[in-house]
C-alpha cells in the first residue's frame, strides 16, 4: 500500500550534475549557472502517473511543489555551518522555539488593548465633598396576590427559555453533524482525487558533493527513502579510479545507515561520451563495459547479501545514462517511471 509521502536522496560527488538531474527529470532544462549546492537542498515535489488520462502510457511528471518547510531549510543550514549532530538537532530546536514566540507575540498584538482608566489624583489643597444621595423611597408593600402573579410567570418564562435552549441545542447538533458530513465528504474526495491520479508527494533532498559535508549527511541516511547515486559517466572514462571510491562510499554508507532501501545508479553527462564516441555500437561498449566494471564493485561492497536493491535501468544495465541536457529522452523518462514504482 502506498502511503503517498515518500523521499528521494539525491547524492553523488561534487559537480557530477545532482541538480541537474533533478532538474531534468522536473523536464526543466540545463540551467548553466547553476551553482554548487552546499549542504542540502530540499524540494517538495509532486509525482503523478498521466498514464491513464493520456493516449502515451507511462507518461509521470514530476512537479515541484515547493522548497523545503522552514524546520528541514533551518537544519539544512546547520548541516552547512559545519555543526555537528547535537549543535543540529538544538539548533533545529531553537528555531521551532522561536517561531512558536514569534506566533505567541503576534497573536498579542492581534488582541484588543485594554484601555486605560486615568485615576484623578488630589491636590493638597483639593477638597473632597460628599457625593450627594438620592432621596430614599419607601418599600412598596407586596400582596399576597401578586407574589403568586410573579412566581407563575416566573415559572412561565422559565420553561420557554427551557425548551427555547433544548430547541437551540438540538439545532447546534444538527449543524456539527452536517459540517462533518461535508468534512468526510471532502475528505474522501481528496482521498479518491489521489487514487484517481494517483499521485505521490515526495520531499527530494538534493546533498551537496562537498566533502566537508559527508559526516552530516548520514545522519539523515534513513530506511524508507529511495537513494539516487550520481555519478559523472564521462570522468569514469578518463579518472575511473576516482569515480569508483566514490561510487563505493555512498554504497557502504547507504548499506551501513539504510540497509533494505532502493538505490538507482545514475551516470550524468552522457552528452560528452556521445561528443567522443560518435558511433552508436562504440557508446553500447562503452556502456556494456562500464556496467561490468560496476557489478564487480557491487560485488565487493555487497558481496552475496542483498543489503540495497539496485534497481535496472534494463536487463542489460545496472546504470542509467543521462544527458541533462535533454530532459525529455527516453533514459530520462525511464528512470522516472521506474523511480515512481520504486515509491
């Protein structure tokens, strides 16, 4: 059963294209300013299958519904100072203390003032004089006779005000009941709007590839999340070696803090093998070769257990090859489809 909330980690080393590829699989295009990101990112995003309601099947989109509440950004920028685990998790604290002040002293301001009854302070020299009274009026002698009037229509009144109030009670009833009818109503109606589009809000946190940062981000390394491990496609061409330490940190990290969780392999700039492998059998080698390299480092860091599940790009490749500079091909798309399932 889907639970429709779900996150995606984004990690890799620095300026392999992490936010790039979100970017792309958003369908945006390459965004050739953009700067590193330090620390984390956060991004709520909306993934939707259209495949139902339009003739192309598989069609998911992935819609960014906002960046990241103002708890996740405060520990984001901890994680950015350089702060350890306890200086982010008070640091993070302090800000929900602060906010729930910050609410506590404009709620204040929103209250009516009190105003202020100046009090007349005496001189020395000011007399006091008496307040002068009313002339007092003799009690007028009741009857016997119109105590009785009084009390039956004391009686009278006080069982209309009775039904009166029974009356208004029932009818208060009658009104929470409906507004909770509605409310369900409602409710089953954003329920069933979610099954009819099926539709998935994730928070995407996009880690920053500095490696001043690595020691923070497993503290948010966590089981119910789906993993993507970037890596740059054309580097491991020409600094393999590089690339693989790389590759095989983020596995043992994931294997050691989110044992069980769905990773996909993801080698970004594909654009620039295409540029130097211009044949399409050279590129399929390539490819091929690279994803025996890969199993084998698979193979080290998980031996035989199945501690992460490496999702395929197809049944020849582990990886996925992605060029950020088209959002829309069939790589791209694939790997949208198949981390829609994987949620």
């Amino acid at each position: 059963t889907k639970w429709n909330r779900s996150r995606i980690m984004i990690v890799g080393k620095g300026r392999v294209g992490k936010t790039s590829l979100f970017r792309a699989i958003q369908g945006l295009k390459l965004n050739m300013t953009e700067p590193s990101t330090m620390a984390a990112e956060i991004a709520h995003v909306k993934i939707t299958d259209n495949s139902a309601f339009k003739s192309k099947k598989g069609e998911i989109t992935f819609a960014q519904v906002s960046r990241g509440n103002d708890l996740e950004n405060a520990i984001a920028a901890r994680i950015r100072e350089g702060k350890d685990f306890q200086d982010v998790i008070e640091g993070a604290l302090q800000h929900g203390e602060s906010k729930m002040d910050q609410k506590n002293m404009e709620d204040e301001k929103k209250k009516p003032k009190t105003p202020i009854v100046k009090q007349n302070v005496l001189r020395k020299d000011q007399k006091v004089y008496p307040k002068a009274s009313l002339p007092t009026e003799k009690p007028i002698q009741e009857t016997k006779v119109s105590k009785t009037i009084v009390s039956l229509e004391t009686e009278k009144e006080l069982k209309e005000e009775k039904i009166s109030m029974k009356k208004n009670e029932k009818e208060e009833k009658t009104k929470v009941s409906t507004a909770k009818e509605v409310q369900r109503e409602r409710d089953f109606g954003k329920v069933l709007g979610n099954l009819m589009h099926d539709s998935v809000v994730t928070s995407v946190w996009d880690f920053g590839g500095q490696e001043v940062f690595y020691t923070s981000h497993s503290l948010f390394l966590v089981k119910n999340s789906t993993y993507i491990i970037v890596f740059d496609l054309h580097n491991w061409r020409h600094n393999q070696i590089s690339e693989e330490q790389y590759l095989k940190f983020w596995l043992g990290s994931i294997r050691t803090y989110a044992s069980g969780a769905k990773v996909f392999l993801v080698g970004t700039k594909r654009d620039e093998i295409e540029k130097e492998l211009t044949d399409k059998a050279g590129q399929t080698e390539y490819y091929i070769k690279t994803n025996f390299q890969i199993l084998q480092i698979l193979k080290e860091v998980l031996g035989k257990t199945k501690a992460i599940d490496i999702m395929r790009n197809t049944p020849e490749l582990k990886f996925f090859p992605i060029n950020n500079l088209l959002p829309g091909d069939q790589t791209t798309q694939n790997l949208k489809v198949k981390l829609y399932d994987a949620l």
